[in-house]
C-alpha cells in the first residue's frame, strides 16, 4: 500500500506562484511514475504533468513552460512548481502514484488551488 499526502495549496492572484507537494510512504520502493492532475467541478480529472523514477517529465499542453514537476526519490517526494498561474488553473489538485508491479494506482486525497484576484 501507498499512502500520498498534498500540500501547499492555497489562494494566488494570477501571475503568481505556488509550489506543491506529495509525500508517499507505505511500500514506496515500488513506486514508478509519479504525477499531479486537477478536477474542477463538473469536469473530468485531467493530467498536469507526471514524472518517471528515473526523473522523466511530461507536461499537459496548458502547462508547458509554466509548471515544472519534480522528483526526489530519497524523500519519496514529488513536487509541482507553478507558475505564471491564471484563473484557469484554478482547481482541486490530486498527486498521483503507480506501482507497475501491482498494477495499482494511488491518489492522494487533493488539494485546492485557487488563482484569483
């Protein structure tokens, strides 16, 4: 079992920063790809950006050059750097991380990003 916990949401006017975070603890050494993704309501949940163990990053079209996710595998810690945000971005952001071995994927249980002025 995997167990991730978010943070560093919160309210940012547009044009501004924000960096979150995603701790997993549990059987961490199983941990593949680690990712972000955002809900907002009424809408499915889309991918922002996931990252591989081995530090490989992708990005939603909406993100690049905006958001930069990164990893440390020592911490078993993933972390999302955003910025340039806008009122779009606003959002309940989840952490995501999957063990192929298993075939499982983990969610965390979500953090909210507002961006507004």
């Amino acid at each position: 079992q995997v167990q991730l916990v978010e943070s560093g949401g919160g309210l940012v006017q547009p044009g501004g920063s924000l960096r979150l975070s995603c701790a997993a603890s549990g059987t961490t050494f199983h941990i593949n790809t680690m990712g972000w993704y955002r809900q907002t309501p009424g809408k499915q949940r889309e991918l922002v950006a996931t990252i591989t163990s081995g530090g490989s990053a992708n990005y939603a079209d909406s993100v690049k050059g905006r958001f930069t996710i990164s990893r440390d595998n020592a911490k078993n810690t993933v972390y999302l750097q955003m910025s340039g945000l806008k009122p779009e971005d606003t959002a309940v952001y989840y952490c995501n991380a999957v063990v192929l071995s298993i075939s499982r994927s983990y969610w965390g249980q979500g953090t909210q990003v507002t961006v507004s002025s």
